[in-house]
C-alpha cells in the first residue's frame, strides 16, 4: 500500500503568513463605496415610485370622475337633478370604491378633499366638484379631458380636448388645500 504524504504547511499556497489568508472581509473603504452605490440605488428608486404613485393617482382621480358623471347620468336619466345629487349616489351603491364614503354620506378623495354633486342651477346639468387636487394631479386630471359643457379652477375651460397649457393655467394653485375643479356636465 502505497502512502500519500501529508501536506506541510510551510509548501502550502495558503500559509497563515500569505496575503490570501490575512485577507478577510471588506475593507473600511469598500464598504463605504458599498453603502454609498447602495444608496444612491435606494435614492433612484424612491424617485421612480414617487412619479409612479403620483401618475397612479391621477389616473385614478380621472376613473373617478368619470365613472362619477356616468353614475349621475345612469341614476337621473330622464329625471330633473335634485339639489344635493351625492346622497343618492351613496344610496344606490354608484359611488367609486376608490373614494372615502363617510357614515355621515359625505365622500371625499384619497388627498381628504370633499367631492361633491350638486344641481346646475344655470342649466339642465349637473356640476361635480373635486377638492384639494395636487397640481401635478389637476393638470395631468385636465390634459386631454372631454365631455364636458365646462370645468372651472382658477379659470374655465370650455374648448375640448383640454390642452397642456390650458390645464396649467386652470391648475393654479392659489393655497396650500390644493385645487378645486368644478365639472360641468348634462
């Protein structure tokens, strides 16, 4: 039987003295670069998420509209609009889920602004009112919007589709509880 020698440590690439075996881990400067690539990593995807809640919100926002108007025209059809429109929203279930329903009846959006439905007193409509809307929401909510007699913020459009420049101007933010639009429909 033949004898397999036994490796000396003093022949070992891996000797306690070499430069492999003292190496151990990251240095302080390493994990420094590490933690600082990681961060910025963090920092850009925060900001892709923010601008993705925020186009989230505003389609959301115009589902909401929308499906509000056709609700109103569905319920009354044929009918004259009662004074205060969104009890009976509330009644016969015609409310987005997406919108805060109060015990109270009262229905507000997802920036705590009240949404409201009422009786054009002007005309054979209706008027929906949608409060404390982001400026980044308002006009992304107006650019392109149709179907509408009118929709009133700090001025009012009534040429359809809604251009960029005309949502801007409507869109203008005069306090901190955000922008009022007011959708007037038939």
């Amino acid at each position: 039987m033949k004898r397999i020698p036994a490796l000396s440590l003093k022949n070992s690439p891996l000797r306690n003295d070499s430069k492999l075996a003292r190496q151990r881990g990251a240095s302080l400067l390493e994990g420094i670069a590490y933690l600082g690539i990681a961060a910025l990593v963090v920092l850009g995807a925060v900001s892709l998420l923010t601008g993705a809640f925020s186009s989230a919100k505003s389609n959301q926002a115009n589902e909401e509209v929308i499906a509000l108007r056709t609700a109103i025209r569905k319920l009354y059809i044929g009918q004259v609009y009662p004074a205060d429109i969104m009890p009976g929203l509330v009644a016969a279930n015609a409310v987005p889920g997406t919108l805060i329903k109060a015990a109270d009846g009262t229905v507000t959006n997802s920036w705590g602004g009240a949404v409201t439905a009422s009786a054009d007193s002007s005309s054979n409509g209706f008027n929906l009112v949608y409060q404390a809307v982001p400026q980044d929401v308002c006009v992304n909510m107006l650019s392109g919007a149709n179907g509408w007699v009118s929709i009133a913020g700090t001025t009012t459009i009534t040429t359809f589709p809604v251009t960029t420049s005309a949502a801007t101007g409507t869109c203008t933010v005069t306090t901190n509880a955000g922008n009022t639009l007011t959708f007037k429909g038939v």
